[in-house]
C-alpha cells in the first residue's frame, strides 16, 4: 500500500501522486462537488497590470514608452496609474474638526526616549475651534490626549486595497476662539530646509473671521518649541494674538520670510509684520478679497476677489509711502447677479498692475502659484471652473483646464501635491476629485464622504522633489512609499494614501 502524503493523493492506474489542491484527474466539475472560493475583484488589480505593463515596456524601451496611442514619461504614466487607485480612511468622531481648514507639518516632540520629530495635523471648524492633532504613536503618551481611530471607507467592500492602515490621530488640545476660523497657514512650507534643522519649525498662522461687533483677528500658534509629553502644555501661552481689525479676514498667506503675511479682507489686502504687530494696507478694493497668494519672492501676491477678478499687487512698499496707482476698470458680473449702475465699476487703489489683472466667471475661491513653474498659477472660481495661467500671457486665457469639478458658492479649497503632479479637490456633490496636473486628465472621481469635503492638504513631506527624466530609476522606490492626502467636512477628516 503506498505511504500516505498530506495534502496529495495517490493515483493506482497512473502510479503516481496528485496534489489536491486542484480537481481530481477524472472527476466532476461540479462546484456541488468541490464548492469554490468566492473571489473578490479587487479595485486596484486592473492598475497594476497596468503597471507591469508599463514596466515591461520600460524595459524594452527606456524612460520614454509607448501607451496606448501616444509616447509617454514612464514614471508620469506609472504614477498616474497609481493615484487613480486610492484607499479612504475616515477618523471616527472627528465631525466638524477640519471643514474650514488643514495643515499637516512636522515639530520636535521632548519623550523619554529623548527628542524627536512627529507629524502635526493643524485643523479649523465653522464653529471657532481650533485642534492640534499627533498623528503617529507618540501622543499617546501625552497627559490627557484623545485618540482617533481610522476606518476604512473606500474601496467599496471597506477592505483596504494595499498596506496597513494609517496612524491614529491623537488630539493634543483644542482652543475655542469668538468667531469661525478663516485660514490655517505654515509659514515656509513650500520653502523646506534639511530635515533636523530646527530653523524650519515656525509659527502657524491663523486667522479668524470676525462676527458682528467683533472683526477679525490674526494669530500665531508657536511651534517653535519642542513639545514636552511629560505635562501638559500652557495652550493660550503658545497662542499670540498679533493684529485685531474691525472687517472680515477672509483669506491670508504667509511670505517666505517668515515674519509677515498678507491678508485679504472685505477693504482690501494689507502686509502684517508678525513680530512688530503692525499693518500696512497695500491694495483697497471694494470688492471681498476671498483668495491670495504670494508668489516665491514674496514680493508679489495674487488677490481673488468677490466679483470674479484676479489683480496683482506690489507688497514691497507702503501705500501711504509711494504714489498709489488708482485702477478704475468695468467688471463683468456673472449672469443673475442684481447690481447697481455704480457697481458696474471696480475701483482699486494700491500697488497694482492693471496689465496683469483677468476675471473669471464667478467668485475667486482658490489660488494656487506653482513652485517649480513660478510663472504659472492656478485659480477656481464659484462656477466650478478650474484654470492654470501662465503670468505671460494673461490676456490670452487660461493654458490649461480641469473638467468635472462641482462648485455654485462654497468656498471651496484645492491643493497641488509637493512634486506638482496632480491636483486635488472637493466639489459641492461631495465627491473628492484628483486631476493630473499636466494634462488636465481625471483621474479619480468618488462620492466618499455625504458633507461636502471642503478642505484639503497633502501630507508635508520632503521624498518628492522635481525629478528629472534621466532619474526615474532611483524615483521608482520612493514612490513605493506612497502620497497622502488629508480632506476634512463636516461629517470627519478623511485621510487618502496611495501605493
């Protein structure tokens, strides 16, 4: 009798063994028989046979390869490929924590074990809260922290696609200030320095937006410091209150230079110096300014403004110090808007360039300058128009467009990830949205959260940098660790990652 073997069979007439994981040589097919395990199509499987596909082409044919019907950049397609396949976690009882504003950056943590550096997530809710969260495992040993933990929401069957899931959120405080939060900024986050130099580690800039008899208010949250675990800290002392103004602070943005900021309001735009807490107006404009953004050499700042123009102002010098340029141009309303004759006239009085101003459809909700492209920028407006300009050819509209995005008068917030590759957003049918920078091309388009996700940031992280054609193959492995991305609505923070 031959010796038994497990997990195999023995075959008398072919005097040989047989594993069983497989079907019987002979026997039925039936699954009555051998019942078969369901098999769960996996919603990444089809990018990653596109990724082999693109890599045995890589390796036929170098960088530059052939896809579909055109020639491509193989490391372009392969990411591309990739961020079109997303896992979405959702932190539990985090409803209105982060619908006004995000910001994720790293500080030095003081543990036990010594000094250290951790992630932050810095968020603003409609109510005026204001929470400083650790994302990671070290503020679990902070005296009275709260943690979040992460479900996940997408793919639909609610298993993650790939990895692990991401690190909880750890709640360090909250402070509650008089009027909703405005703006979140991190000074010289687009500037970044060698990771350990603790010269990078700046204050935060908030803004509040001022309600009734109270106006608005710009502060500092000084991260400065290395948190210190062991007790628990003087919250109001890390908070200065720089400038109080009696308007709304609609907007604001913070100058490379890390002591001042410009800020947009319904009078106009104003440079603040953060340690002399002083304020100089540089542009007044009758109409809100509700976007801004400062170009690299923070000289010169780009103001959305409530009637659908985009204007250019000098913050190099003060108004009252120089011959102020008086604009007085027509601007053209969106359809259905009620005015009066004397609307019909925009009036400006600052630093301006009227050869660089343009208008867009709507209301201006976002602006966007690019780092590696400085004469590029991105701008969105209340119609749910998305459009790159190039600053040298402003009167002949925008180069490039992005399609599908949802928007008829929420304020509305995008973000362009650190190696400019794609661009992500929010839209009012609460779908969140990922475009590739480049082309234009959707690539992600999913109803996740039922609030509308009207904030969002990418992970502060240094991995990518511009990459050039030639150094593709020492890129490859640091995309294997992956992009994030963090969305906040009022029903929670969401966090996106991606192989």
């Amino acid at each position: 009798m031959p010796k038994e073997i497990p997990g195999f069979y023995y075959d008398a007439a072919k005097n040989r063994y047989f594993p069983l994981r497989g079907p019987i040589p002979g026997s039925s097919s039936s699954s009555a028989t051998r019942p078969r395990k369901q098999h769960i199509k996996r919603p990444t499987q089809a990018a990653r046979r596109t990724s082999i596909k693109l890599l045995k082409s890589r390796e036929l044919n170098g960088s530059q390869i052939a896809f579909g019907k055109k020639r491509c950049h193989f490391v372009e397609e392969y990411r591309k490929k990739h961020a079109s396949q997303p896992t979405v976690w959702k932190y539990q009882e985090t409803a209105s924590m982060g619908d006004i504003a995000l910001d994720h950056m790293q500080v030095f943590v003081q543990t036990s074990e010594g000094q250290t550096e951790s992630d932050i997530l810095v968020t603003g809710s409609s109510n005026g809260c204001m929470s400083l969260f650790e994302v990671g495992k070290v503020g679990e040993h902070f005296n009275d922290s709260v943690k979040f933990i992460p479900e996940c929401v997408w793919p639909g069957d609610h298993i993650p696609a790939y990895g692990e899931a991401p690190s909880h959120l750890w709640k360090l405080f909250s402070l509650q200030f008089a009027s909703r939060i405005s703006c979140i900024k991190f000074p010289g986050k687009h500037f970044p320095r060698p990771t350990g130099d603790a010269s990078r580690f700046r204050d935060v800039l908030i803004t509040t937006l001022g309600s009734g008899p109270v106006g608005g208010c710009v502060r500092t949250l000084n991260l400065k410091e290395p948190f210190d675990f062991s007790q628990p800290p003087a919250t109001w002392q890390m908070v200065k209150d720089v400038v109080s103004l009696d308007c709304t602070i609609w907007t604001a943005d913070c100058n490379p230079n890390p002591i001042q900021a410009v800020i947009g309001t319904n009078r106009g735009a104003a440079v603040v110096d953060l340690e002399r807490r002083a304020i100089s107006w540089v542009c007044r404009s009758s109409s809100d300014i509700l976007a801004q953004q400062l170009d690299q050499s923070g000289n010169v700042v780009l103001c959305g403004l409530r009637n659908g123009a985009i204007v250019t102002v000098d913050v190099r010098q003060k108004q009252e110090r120089c011959a102020a340029t008086v604009v007085t141009q027509k601007v053209p309303f969106p359809p259905g808007h009620h005015h009066t004759s004397s609307e019909q006239l925009l009036k400006l009085k600052g630093n301006i360039y009227p050869s660089c101003t343009m208008y867009m459809p709507s209301s201006i909700c976002c602006l966007i300058s690019l780092q590696m492209h400085d004469q590029y920028f991105l701008a969105s407006s209340m119609d749910g128009s998305i459009n790159l300009y190039d600053h040298r050819m402003i009167k002949r509209g925008p180069v490039q467009s992005y399609e599908g995005h949802v928007n008829s008068h929420h304020a509305l917030q995008l973000e362009v990830d650190k190696s400019e590759s794609f661009l992500l957003g929010g839209g009012e049918d609460c779908k969140i949205r990922l475009w590739s920078l480049k082309s234009g091309e959707m690539l992600f388009e999913e109803k996740i959260p039922n609030e509308v996700p009207s904030t969002v940031c990418w992970q502060s992280t240094e991995r990518f940098a511009k990459i050039k054609p030639d150094q593709y193959k020492s890129f490859v492995p640091e995309l294997q660790n992956g992009l994030g991305a963090w969305c906040g609505s009022r029903e929670g923070i969401y966090y996106m990652s991606w192989p």
